[in-house]
C-alpha cells in the first residue's frame, strides 16, 4: 500500500560499458545543497520539484554501484506505465514529442504555448489522462493546429489515437463509480476494450488462486484480452507481454546481484529475477516473503507490479520501482513503532474477533530515495507498506517505509499562504505551524506500520477485491488513515519519546486532516467534478462521517465568517472516540467482507461535493500561485569508468529542467512499441 502526499493544507557520463549506447543531457546542472533550488517548474495545476539523496557520498562504491543498477532497472521499465495507463499513450508521447524536439516554427504563439503544456501535462502522467483525477486532459489547441504541427515536423500521427486527444472518448482512465460497468467504462489497458464487469468476475470464479490459505494474488501481473471469444490472460514476463522492457529490467537486476550487500538480498534479488522470466504469481510470492524478511543492509527497493489502484476490479498491479538509503537516524526514532505494533493492536477499539493475536515483524525505517519509476514517478508516494498480500503480511510481516527527502522536500518548497486562509484561528495556525510537520510523518508512520498491519479479515472471507470490489482501495486506506488518526492523540506517544507534547501535536494532526478532509483537497477538482480517487474519497468520508455523528454535541463545528467557511474542532476527546468508532466499523466491513456497508459508507460520504463550498474553495484558493499537485524530477546516477570498463565513481547530477529529464528518459528506456 502507498500513502499519496496531501499538498496539505499549508505546506506541503553514462556506461561506458553498457552494450546500449545511452544519451546524455545537453545541459545538466550540478547543484550544490547551499544553493538548492526546489522548485523546477509549474504549469497547469502541476509543480514540478527536486529532491536531494542524502547519505548518497557516505556509501561504499559497492553501494553506489548497487544503487545505481536497481535504478537503471527502475528507469527500464518506465515504458510499461505509460502503456498500462492507456493503449495509446506510447504513440501520443511519440508524436508529441517528435514535434517538440523538430518544429522550427514560431514558438511565441498561444498554441505552441498550450501544445507545450499539453505535452507536460501527459509526461507528467505517463499518459493523457490526468494522474489524481483519472480524467482525459483536454488540449488548449484544436486538432487544426495539431494537424499543421505535424505536417511542419513529417510526423505521422492519425487515426484513433489522433482523434482520441479531441474527442469525448476513452474520457476516464479509471472509473469505480457506482451503477456503470466499471471495466467497460475504464480507459486503463488492463483488459481490451471488449471486457466487462461481468467477463472478469466470470473469468475468475475458476481461475488459479494459488494454494489453500495461501492465496496468490491472482491476476497482479497480465493483461486480460479476448482471443476467438475466449478469455486469455497475456502475462507479464520475458518473453510475453512487456517482455523487451523487462529483459532490460532483469539485465540490470542480474548486475546489481553481483553487488547485493548480503547473502538474504541476493537471494531475494534473483527470485525476483527468476518471477520476471516466468511471470509465476507463487514465485512473486516467494520474492516477497524473501523482501519482506530482508532487513539487513543500506540499500533497499521496490520493483515490480505492485498498487492494484488504477485496476476498476482491483486484480492489476501497476509497474513502479523506487531505489532507497537508509536514513539511520530517523530510522531508528521510528522503529520503535514497530517493536510497539502488538500494544497498539491490543488497544486499538477494534472488536476482539478483528484483532491479531500476533503482529509480525513490521519493520519500519524512514528512508531517502535515490530514484523512482513507473507509477511513482513523478507524482510519488510518502510512505509505503509492502507486501500487499495479506497472509504473506500476517505470517512474515511487511516493511513500511516513510520517503524522508520527499517529504522534505515537500515541506521546503511550500508555503503558509493556504494555512492562514483557510485555517479558523490563530490557534490552529500556531499548532499547525510548531507540529504540522512532525504531526504529518506520525501519522503516515501510523498509517504505514499500525494501519495497513492491523486487524484480520474472519475464516471463510474471500480477500477484499473478491468481497469489497470497487471499494476495496478506499476502505483499506481509510482504515489505514482512522488507526493513524486514533493513536495519534495517545500519550503512549510521548512515552515512546516520539514527541514532547502529545496532545497539542494530536491537535495539529486533527485539524490539518479535518481541514483537508471536509474542504481544501477540494482544490484538486474541477466545479462539479465528484471525488474519486480512492485516497482524497477515503479522507472525505473519514471527515464527512465524523462531522456527521459529531452533530449532536457540535464536536466539529462549521463556522461561517465574512462569507467564508471554517471547521472548528470544540471537542478533540470526543472526535478521537468518532474516530475509533468508525475505525472499528471499517474493520469489521473488511473482515465481513461486507460489500453492502462499504458501498453505503464510501457512496454516502465520500463522493458528492457540497458545489456551494467548492466554488468559495475554488475561489478563495485562486490568490495563490502554488500548483495543488507535486512530483518530481529524479536525479541522474552518473558512473565513471576505468580504461578497462569497471565503475570506479558514481556521482549525482541535477537535471536543469523537466522537458530535459523527460526527452532523456524516452531516448534511454523507450524500449516497447507503440502497439503492444
């Protein structure tokens, strides 16, 4: 599981040896951390920042070397994102970008201006549909002007592929609403447009679900398409869909096994090598139970078919990989929620039945990343919590991490504009400005280590995607974000020395999410737009749902001032036993597989938007210039070589610019077809 950053209310020379020949940037910056500049760019409602690897110079050269092969196998699937995202996307990028790099025309026109906005916008998403809201990005030029960019430049480019950037088709990449088919109704290239809701479930009432109590994760890894009428599975592998970028993706896996820090980390390395040549879901589970129990060394990773978020039936993994140094300090303040993980169980307000008897091996590290891919990159996650599967995650354990230079650089790059606009008193601003950023990572340390590891789904219930459907994504992080939001306010807290003063940090914690949750996110939508993205949806009923039951004894009260609106929480006693109430009910939904009360809870709360507060929030945000969605540029891994071919050096650059990072990327890894 990920936990997706919240631009919260106010912060927030290559191988010489290589047998491929790789292609520098033109320009390439160093920049030193004296003069550090975070922000790279903005456009659109987009903010394009840099992150810095710290540790990165303290790392044997073995290290540096490790680091910079599981990257370089990161960087060699990026091609797989793009056309899991949609069966066009490779041939929209190729076109565009070929008119971006050879049109010699006048570039000081309005059009060009919004064909180069266009373009970052879809870099930015790997695709053409928006990266948060799922909807297709509409383009600021007509198809008159395309049509003259492409005769200008001899670019080939027609057909559906052309047609789809103008018209209303393939408009959602994923669509979980409610009353459609949702697979039919989804852009996302998991299932060929000729699938249904009806056709999944059908398929997978007989398909291989891996060994009794031991369920695989069945589907995680394959395209499902219609052969003759017949459903197939194309897996994901060397040698079958997807496979010339991940014989690249293994050819660098097998370089950083000669490198691995330990005896466990090799092994883990070549079984997830050994799942990438035969697309075997046991031996991914294999891998798993290997990376979940491989603690010792630096260096981590992530790679692989992972979040099933952009999968409307929740079975498809998407491709990402994120490369991670340990940051020792933080590290070790926050471990010890991990050796706490079964008093939290114990005391959670989960009914009995719900709780685990034994939480095992969560192993919780604060870390820097020196490089992401696929689905993390560039709009990335803050935390994660690995593996997904949930008997692997009860009987070996799971690893949750909190990306540190993220959220560090998140924090860097904001501002205290939006606080003071949106926040209801001085109070709540001076508590958000001496806690907000330890209050954040609490809570996504919670999220991550307690959370996703806590409670227990009853014998004979099927896993989440089977029982909660469309639901099952927002549920898990709503539960996730509800343990988190209960134990935030605890002074076991500052008994464990994680904080000096837990009730006013706690404070901070509720406000922020409240203020978020009921009415800031909402600057990430269009007027009239419902929510949907499974995390903003899961901390709107969150919100939604506390402000509700608290009604009678006004535990949160909605303020009106000056024709604006504020939430003020009266009673943040009161508002932690909501949340544990509501904790407690969203297990049990999980654990019952109860699909009905899901749906009453996510359908009633969490998707419709007061239209009235939205355009005041629209409107009240407009006066400032930050963009309400982040990512990243990655930084470039440089090796120097000897006479004789051996890496002697790794050194890291800054690319100077956004287009620059992204044109690089498609000359270096752009190794799939359009079609595929």
């Amino acid at each position: 599981m990920k936990l997706k950053h919240v631009v919260s209310s106010f912060l927030v020379v290559l191988v010489l040896w290589s047998c491929k020949e790789k292609v520098m940037p033109e320009e390439t910056a160093l920049i030193t951390a004296k003069e550090f500049e975070y922000v790279v760019d903005q456009f659109a409602d987009l903010r394009v920042l840099r992150y810095q690897v710290p540790g990165f110079e303290e790392l044997t050269l073995k290290e540096k070397k490790l680091v910079y092969f599981l990257t370089q196998a990161g960087l060699a699937g990026r091609d797989i994102i793009w056309d899991q995202n949609y069966r066009h996307n490779l041939e929209v990028r190729e076109a565009l970008e070929n008119i971006y790099t050879t049109f010699a025309g006048d570039k000081s026109t309005n059009d060009w201006t919004s064909f180069e906005v266009y373009l970052k916008r879809v870099w930015f998403s790997s695709g053409i549909h928006h990266h948060y809201s799922n909807d297709k990005i509409k383009p600021g030029f007509s198809k008159e002007y395309l049509n003259y960019l492409l005769a200008e430049t001899n670019t080939e480019f027609e057909g559906e592929a052309f047609e789809v950037i103008f018209n209303e088709m393939d408009s959602k990449k994923v669509n979980k609403k409610k009353g459609v088919d949702n697979v039919a109704s989804s852009a996302v290239n998991f299932y060929s447009p000729d699938i249904t809701d009806a056709d999944v479930d059908e398929f997978y009432k007989t398909a291989y679900k891996g060994p009794e109590g031991r369920p695989i994760e069945t589907g995680l890894n394959s395209t499902l398409v219609k052969e003759n009428g017949k459903l197939v599975e194309k897996v994901w592998k060397s040698g079958g869909l997807y496979g010339t970028a991940i014989d690249e993706i293994i050819k660098w896996l097998e370089e950083a096994k000669t490198v691995a820090e330990n005896e466990k980390q090799a092994k883990t390395l070549g079984l997830l090598i050994d799942y990438y040549k035969t697309g075997s879901l046991d031996v991914w589970d294999m891998y798993s139970i290997e990376w979940a129990t491989s603690t010792q060394g630096n260096i981590d990773w992530i790679n692989g078919f992972i979040e099933v978020y952009n999968d409307p039936k929740g079975y498809r993994g998407s491709y990402e990989s994120i490369v991670e140094i340990n940051d020792f300090d933080m590290s070790k303040k926050m471990a010890v929620l991990s050796e706490n993980a079964q008093w939290f169980e114990d005391n959670s307000p989960l009914m009995e039945e719900h709780k685990k008897e034994n939480v095992v091996g969560v192993s919780y590290k604060t870390v820097n990343v020196a490089g992401e891919a696929g689905d993390a990159s560039p709009s990335t996650p803050i935390g994660v919590n690995l593996p997904n599967n949930n008997w692997i995650r009860r009987d070996h354990g799971s690893k949750s991490v909190s990306l540190g230079n993220i959220v560090d650089a998140y924090s860097n790059a904001g501002g205290s504009g939006r606080l003071k606009e949106f926040a209801n008193d001085e109070e709540e601003i001076r508590f958000e400005e001496k806690y907000g950023k330890l209050a954040d990572k609490l809570h996504t340390a919670l999220h991550e280590v307690i959370g996703h590891a806590s409670g227990q789904i009853n014998p004979g219930v099927g896993q989440p995607k089977e029982t909660l459907k469309n639901y099952r994504s927002t549920i898990e992080e709503g539960r996730a974000d509800l343990v988190g939001l209960y134990f935030v306010m605890d002074p076991k807290l500052e008994e464990l020395g994680l904080v000096e003063n837990w009730e006013e940090t706690s404070k901070a914690s509720y406000d922020e999410y409240i203020r978020n949750g009921l009415m800031t996110q909402l600057v990430r939508l269009e007027l009239g737009d419902d929510v949907e993205e499974d995390h903003m949806v899961n901390r709107q009923w969150v919100s939604a749902w506390v402000f509700e039951k608290g009604k009678p004894n006004n535990v949160i009260e909605k303020i009106t001032r000056d024709g604006k609106t504020y939430y003020n929480i009266n009673d943040y006693e009161e508002l932690r036993e909501l949340f544990g109430e509501l904790l407690s009910e969203t297990q049990r939904i999980k654990s019952e597989g109860d699909f009905k009360a899901a749906q009453e809870l996510v359908e009633g709360y969490g998707v419709k938007v007061d239209q009235a507060l939205h355009a005041e929030v629209l409107d009240r945000n407009a006066q400032f210039k930050s963009a309400p969605y982040s990512g990243f540029v990655n930084p470039v891994l440089v090796p120097t070589a000897s006479a004789e071919g051996e890496i002697i050096e790794v050194e890291i650059v800054q690319p100077a610019s956004f287009e620059e990072q992204m044109l690089n990327y498609s000359a270096n890894y752009g190794v799939l077809n359009s079609q595929n």
